[in-house]
C-alpha cells in the first residue's frame, strides 16, 4: 500500500470509530454499480441505463470514485490536502461547467481530479488511494479493473481516421493502432483528419470490444498536424526540465504543471456546438491562444468567437 494511502487508512480507522464518515450514499450507489456490472456479465443485450452499457460501467464507477471522494473530506488527514487545496483553487478559477460558462466540461474536469492530480513519492491520486483501500470499501475485482482502467487514462491528440458504422475511428499522433470509439456527445466529426483533444476509455468487461470517449470532443482547429507533432517532439525529453516532460505519459496526463492542461484549454477556447468545442493554438506558444493575455481565469468572461 502506498504511503498515503495507509495514512488515509489509519484515519479512517480512528473515524470509524467516532463515526466521522457517513458512506450512505457510497453504500447506495456500490450496490447500483455492483447490480450493473452483474447484468452485463450475465447478459448480451443492451442494458436499459439511458446509456450505452460501456458507458454505463464507467459513469458508475466515476459517480462512485466522486462519492468516496467526498467521503474522504471528513478525514483529518494533512496528505489529502494537497489534493483539496488544488481541486478547489481550479474549480474557482476555471468555474467548470460547459460553454459558454467555462470551456471545462465538467466531465473533463472530474477525469483530472479523480485520475491525473498527484502527490507523494509516489505520485499517488484520489483514484489509486481508494484501489489501495479497496477492501476498507469493499471493492470486488471488476469493480477495481474498471477503476485501474480509468486511472491509467488520460488526455491524448488523435486524428480522425473516418467512421466504421456507428464507431469513430482515431489514432493517436504519434501511434498506430487504430482505435474503434463510441462518442456519447454524439459528435461524429467533420472530415478525415480532424484532430481531437479527448480522453478514451479501453474496453473492460466482456463482451466490449470498443472504447468510449468519455469527454466532450475538444476539436483542434489550429495549427495542423505537422505543428502538433513539433510540439510533442520539442516537449518530450529523455532529461524533465521545466519546459518538458520525459514521455507522451505523463505529459498528456500531468501536463508540466497541475493545470497545464487547464491553463490550455481555457486559453484555447474559440467557439463550440452543443456537442463539441473548439481550441486554437499551441501549449508552448502563448501568441497562438486567442485568450493568452490578461484573462481572468472566470469562464463566464470568456465570449464566443466566430469560426475561422
């Protein structure tokens, strides 16, 4: 177990006994997902959530992860509150909602807090402290392979490769393998080619044989290709320094600071559709971000801008 983690641990102990957490509501919630997890196991057909079944496990799980992570804010535990302190200085400066109020969507926004803000030696997240503590919570095994699939998620820039029925086709810039999608804003793309800031779930359970993404498709506009390609190569270095980052990992998943991928898409911001939005502009390069200079980090302030 983790070096947090088993603090967290002694703490909950201590407040289980004083009765600090009321787990209510995760009890709830665990019995929902268990009850999910179980129809799909069992049966082929699609699941009646609303939602595809896929896409289901995930928005489960996450509400659990949420849950217990407000349960979590009752522990008098000082290693959670860098993890605190962080989400609530983002949450008042970025204001996370949808355009035009804030460019973070709420479900891009809660993938960064659940699965990419870390601390410690061992760059531990809200997410792996509750896999270590799965048995505290009990936690049965499909229940942490979904968790550990969400966790090693994170942000990437794919290309649009075209559509294979009701399946987006994407590859990461710099990969190969093309990855069959379903994209529950709906939004299917406009041309081969097109660039997409997005996070992507694998398949996990049987019988997926998919993957979903999970946020809000952010669109690149601006610049190409080639130029996004530049810039990952002048951004990842064998040697991290304060400009780099020493792989495609960790600079898609922590950015080179705590809202570097914050700080860019609320720059970035130029319009958006009620099913995606659209960026302009690079991380490294403040001139090609429409909002680089003297912004206040209040969404609300944010106007909307033409297409172009």
């Amino acid at each position: 177990m983790r070096k947090i983690a088993t603090k967290v641990l002694k703490q909950i102990n201590k407040a289980n006994t004083r009765k600090v957490i009321d787990l209510n509501d995760y009890r709830q919630q665990k019995k929902a997902t268990e009850d999910l997890f179980n129809q799909i196991i069992t049966t082929e057909t699609a699941i009646k959530t609303g939602h595809d079944p896929l896409h289901a496990v995930y928005i489960h799980t996450q509400n659990l992860l949420s849950i217990l992570v407000e349960a979590l804010q009752a522990i008098p535990e000082p290693a959670l509150s860098r993890f605190f302190n962080t989400v609530a200085a983002a949450d008042d400066a970025y204001v996370p909602s949808s355009p035009p109020m804030s460019p973070l969507t709420k479900s891009y926004f809660n993938c960064w807090l659940l699965f990419d803000i870390t601390a410690g030696l061992h760059k531990e997240t809200f997410t792996t402290i509750i896999i270590d503590l799965a048995n505290q919570f009990g936690l049965h095994k499909a229940m942490l392979e979904v968790m550990q699939a969400m966790q090693d998620s994170r942000m990437g820039i794919y290309e649009l490769m075209g559509r294979q029925g009701n399946k987006i086709l994407l590859r990461e810039l710099t990969g190969n393998a093309v990855i069959p999608c379903i994209c529950p804003a709906d939004y299917r793309g406009t041309q081969q080619g097109e660039l997409w800031f997005v996070r992507i779930l694998p398949p996990v359970l049987a019988p997926f044989d998919y993957s979903v993404i999970f946020t809000t498709p952010y669109v690149l506009l601006s610049p190409d290709k080639n130029s996004w390609e530049a810039y990952l190569n002048r951004t990842i270095s064998d040697k991290k320094t304060k400009t780099t980052a020493n792989s495609l990992e960790n600079l898609m998943k922590q950015g080179l600071s705590d809202n570097y991928w914050n700080e860019y898409i609320f720059q970035a911001y130029v319009n958006h559709k009620p099913d995606v939005i659209y960026l302009k502009g690079l991380p490294d390069v403040s001139s090609s971000r429409p909002h680089h200079t003297d912004v206040p980090k209040y969404a609300s302030l944010l106007p909307d801008s033409p297409l172009s």
